[in-house]
C-alpha cells in the first residue's frame, strides 16, 4: 500500500503515484478516501466535476449561503473571514448543523484590534437548523418539496415561476422523477427523518427562493455518512432547481481539509485507474501501467486484518489514529511484515508499526528546502481548485532532514529498475523538472490554457485556477448534462429497530478547537467549554433524563449493532449540550474504535463517522481505567 496524506505536496504526490505505478500497483489509498470521497463520487455524477464550482470572490457576489455540516471555528476558521464579510453585506446564512456551534453563530476577528478590544462581534448565521444527525437528505428534499409545489402552485395560477425553468430544459436532466419523488415524500416523514419541522423547512424554502445567487457550503457532516454520496447529490439537486451553479456568487463549495488533500488527487494519487491518465503516463515514462482497481483506505484496512497486505508505507499521515476499527486494526498492524513512514513529527502511527519498521524524518513545508538546483518550492492545491505555491522560511530543525521528493526519489532508486526516462535524481535536486513533468502529464490542467507557465502562475497573489467545466455550465457527465439524482432512502445513516429507538442515540464524532485532523494540542475546547479533558459525551438534557443519567456521571458508550464484536470506550462524561434529541456527539479519535469497519458510505467508502448507532451505559468507578 502506497498511502498518501493530503499533507504532501503536488510535487510529492506525483512522484508517490509514479513510485506505486512503476513498481506494479494502484493501492494508493490517501486521506481523501477518509472524508471527500463521497463529494469525488457524488459530483462527477451530478455536475461533471469532481472538485467544487466557487472561487473567493463568488463570496463578495452571493445573496445567500446555506452552509451544511461543517463547523468553520474549529475545521476552517480562515474562512471566518469571508463569512463575515457576507453577514456585514446583510446576506442571509442558513446553517443545518446538529450543534449549536460558536464559529456559525458569532465571530470577533482576531486581526481586528477594535473588535479583540471592544469586545464586538458579528452575527454570522442568520437561520440556524439543528437538525437531526442523518437528517440531511430528509432536510433538503423537504427544502426541494416546497420549492417545487411553490413552483406548481404559481403555473396553476399564471404566476411567475419558483424554479428556474429555462436551466432546468436546458442544463439539466432527471428532473421530473426527482420532482415526483420529492412531492411524494410526506411532511411527517420529512420531519421524523429530519428532525426539522415543516415550518422550518418551509422558511429555508423561501429564503433559497428569494435569492438569486446562493452558495452551498458543506464539509464532513454531508460526507462521512454512508449515505454520503446521496448527501452530497442532495446539494447537487437543490442548487440545480433554480440554476445555482455557473453564474457568480453560486455554486457548490465542498470544505476540505489538508492544503493539498485535493490537489493529490488531481496529479494522480487514486485506487480507480479510469481516473489516471494512464496512456499518457505510459507514453511518458515507457512502461506498462497496471489497469486494475486498487484499495482505498477501507478496502486497505480489510486487508490488513486479512493479512493480504504485506508492506504499507505512508507518505505522511497518521494512519492507524484516523481510521475506523481502532482497536482490531492496531492488534493486525503489529503483524505487518513491513511499515514505512515518511513523517515530520513522531505520531501514534511510529509507535505502532510492522515487524520491520522503518521511520524516515522528513523536511516540514515551513522548513528551508535546499538541493542540489538551490533553495527549493513546492505547490498545492486549495479547496477552491486554486494553485499555490510554498517556501519554506526556517531553518530546518536538523541538517540531516530530507525533503519528502529526495527521499521518495531514495526508495525509487533503491527499489526499481533504472528508467531511462525517470531522472529521480534530477527531479530531486530541482522541483522545477517535477513541474515541467507534471504540465507534461495534465497539460489541460497546468499548460493549456494558461497565460504564463506553471513556474510563475503559482506565485500569482491566490495562486492560479484550475479549470472547472461546470463554472461554465459545461457538464461532463453521460448525458452531456447536469444530472438530477434520487436518493434511495431518507436518513443517511442506520436506523435502529423500533424496540431501541428510545434507547439508542446516533453518534457523530466531532474535532475540538485544539486539534488538527488527529493532532491534537490540548485538552481544552474552549468554544463548546470544554476543559481539562476530551473524554466527553455530548448530549440532549431530555435524553440525560430520560436515560436515568446526569450531567458530569461517567459512562461508556456501546455500538449497537450485532455483528459479532464489541465495541466500546469507557470514562466518557456526559455532558449537556444544545444537540436534538436522539443524537449525541463526541470528539474524533477517541471514538473511531466505535465505528466499524463496514459502517461506511456506499459507493465511495468513506467510514461513517457520523450517524453511528450507540448505546451509553453507567459505569462504575472500577470499569472505567484510565482516561
């Protein structure tokens, strides 16, 4: 397995593939395949596009934004920014999160001294939609339902239309059965699966009508779910009923993580070879690529606790800490014959390795990268498909650190066959050569249509834009046309059987402001008041009371599911929190051992973080251990 982080540069990444395909496979499972892997199935399918349709500016010219699943204090405050600017303009921000979250409602700019100063604050979301964790399909079809009678009422009357009829002829296709199925779907069901009201959906309905350019914003709360690709094609829907993409100030901005977790994947870190340019690769470089489907992150797991994988080595990353399946996963990655790790930091990942296990400090991206070809950049990718590039600024924490190219052109050397047409070495001592090879490989992306070469475009202020077909209304689907999708059911997760609805809660793991991914930098979340510790248990006051606990009382939380393993993690304190009734929430890594390996979306694979069946126990004192 040949696993990537999104931490790796463009540069990096492209090396990585290169590695993996002349050594003869396509395991090149990433961190991708943990969270937007349902958006790279989802919108290709929907819109032609694998990636989001906003740049920074659509901002400036939105007149609404319905931001879904994703916490910006915590996961992306940099985008505080723009928001705010948005709520200043008196633009509505329609926010569907389970949790009250403090980034979504208010925000003080910490660069502004008269704010920090006087205390003053912005208000950030407008309308705020607690609904029910896995009630995002339910929630927008019932947004979509009321669109779309709204729409039938008006020709009824002779009035002027809801929907945007001319887009829809034009631009789109599907849209009738997505009609059908939204006008038969039932307010008491749309309610119960949503956790929202018809009021409240109603009043959504109308702010997304009277807008003529809307945003949707989402992140891992629409993803990690295993209905996670209907999520996301739910967005895809509700944007396309009134012509919301391909116009500025509208479209679809999926929210990810690392700097270069898309990025990766534009210069060829996949499993799925429909998605490399694999004639081309083979032209370049004279070999043969393989053409079978590889393992992502999931598949990858399976088979280390099936001992099919024999050798897993990691550019980056914390695997074992982010992944599902916690505690089987750590027993079976003992067992590895081989693990290797190319890293910045000491992680749990180091600790916990294969029988011969090799670690292999790293240059970090701050750090002052020096070669052969003198000082040295790199490049990534954005969330919003724009280009950059990076240099490093201290001096390295050692002399005797490597840069993440040198030491992927290292273990290329050492394990391949030399290639007349790979100069790993060349490569190695100038960045500027993985460039020209990159623009090489995806000209339409880095060369064809652009101004200026590679080289410089990067240093462009906001980098430089890849292009996005379905900002031009360009749709690269089957059809020729944006597609509409019908989900197969309402709730995104699983739901228990009616003899454990009142005893079973959904679980969804959350991040805390003091930590990054699985890094984590303290034991205080000082925007949800948290402190001193991470072993908590976010709960409904009614469903504190109604389970015969309190607030402060040590429980351990049970996936309730009947597959033959037990899962559990004790010492968890129950605290009460604005969160709807049935849901419960707790901080991520610390619960992965509760999300089973299977529990994960359809489709694109992505563990189901969200939505997770548990049970919460007391505990005695004596069962609980150590915290």
């Amino acid at each position: 397995m040949f696993y990537t982080s999104g931490r790796a540069s463009l540069e990096a990444s492209y090396m990585w593939q290169l590695f993996a395909r002349l050594y003869g496979t396509n395991h090149l499972p990433d961190s991708s395949n943990m969270c937007h892997e349902s958006s790279s199935v989802a919108l290709p399918k929907s819109i032609g596009s694998s990636v989001g349709t906003i740049f920074l500016d659509d901002f400036e010219h939105t007149d609404c934004i319905f931001y879904l699943g994703q916490n910006v204090g915590t996961s992306s405050p940099r985008m505080l920014h723009q928001l705010q600017s948005v709520a200043e303009r008196g633009v509505p921000i329609a926010v569907f999160n389970p949790l009250k979250e403090r980034g979504l409602e208010r925000f003080t700019d910490p660069q502004s001294p008269t704010e920090m100063l006087s205390g003053s604050e912005t208000r950030i979301a407008s309308h705020y939609y607690q609904l029910k964790n896995g009630g995002d399909i339910a929630a927008l079809f019932g947004v979509a339902k009321a669109l779309i009678e709204a729409d039938d009422a008006a020709q009824a009357q002779g009035g002027a239309r809801v929907l945007d009829a001319e887009f829809i002829d034009q631009h789109t296709q599907g849209f009738e059965a997505f009609a059908e199925a939204a006008r038969g779907h039932e307010w008491i069901a749309l309610e119960r699966h949503s956790g929202l009201s018809r009021t409240e959906m109603e009043e959504a309905a109308r702010l997304y009508a009277k807008a003529e350019r809307v945003m949707a914003v989402y992140g891992m709360g629409l993803t990690q779910h295993r209905a996670g690709v209907d999520n996301v094609a739910m967005v895809c829907n509700l944007m396309l009923l009134r012509g919301n993409i391909g116009k500025p100030g509208a479209g679809i901005c999926p929210v990810r993580g690392h700097s270069n977790v898309q990025g990766q994947r534009t210069v060829g870190i996949t499993e799925k070879p429909e998605l490399a340019p694999l004639d081309k690769l083979a032209e370049q470089y004279g070999f043969a690529p393989p053409r079978w489907k590889g393992h992502g992150t999931t598949d990858a797991c399976e088979g280390v606790l099936s001992g099919e994988v024999k050798g897993f080595l990691g550019l980056g990353g914390n695997f074992i800490r982010a992944v599902p399946e916690t505690a089987a996963m750590e027993e079976a990655w003992r067992r590895l014959p081989l693990t290797v790790q190319v890293a910045t930091k000491l992680n749990r990942n180091h600790v916990i390795h294969g029988r011969v296990a090799y670690l292999l400090p790293c240059l970090g991206r701050i750090e002052i990268d020096e070669q052969r070809g003198g000082p040295q950049a790199v490049s990534v990718e954005d969330s919003l498909a724009h280009i950059h590039g990076s240099r490093g600024q201290t001096a390295p924490a050692s002399p005797h650190l490597r840069s993440e190219p040198r030491i992927v052109a290292e273990l290329a050397k050492a394990t391949l066959a030399p290639n007349e047409h790979v100069d790993w070495d060349a490569w190695a001592g100038d960045y500027s050569k993985v460039r020209l090879a990159i623009a090489e490989t995806y000209p339409e992306i880095f060369r064809d249509h652009m101004a200026e070469p590679y080289e410089r475009a990067m240093w462009r202020p906001g980098g430089f834009a890849r292009p996005i077909p379905a900002r031009l209304r360009q749709w690269e689907t089957e059809s020729g046309k944006a597609q509409f999708i019908v989900p197969a059911g309402l709730f995104a997760g699983i739901e228990p059987e009616e003899a454990d609805r009142a005893e079973v809660l959904q679980l969804m793991t959350l991040r805390s402001n003091d930590q990054f991914n699985t890094s984590i930098y303290g034991l205080h979340d000082r925007f949800r008041g948290v402190k001193g510790t991470r072993r908590v248990v976010f709960m409904n006051r009614g469903d504190i009371a109604r389970l015969g606990l309190a607030d402060g009382e040590t429980v351990s939380l049970a996936t309730a599911v009947d597959d033959g393993v037990k899962r559990e993690v004790h010492g968890m304190r129950v605290t009460a929190y604005d969160i709807p009734p049935g849901c419960c929430g707790a901080y991520y890594p610390e619960c992965n051992p509760l999300i089973p390996l299977w529990h994960r979306a359809e489709d694109s694979k992505v563990p189901g973080f969200k939505a997770t069946p548990v049970r919460v126990r007391r505990e005695s004192a004596a069962a609980q251990g150590p915290a």
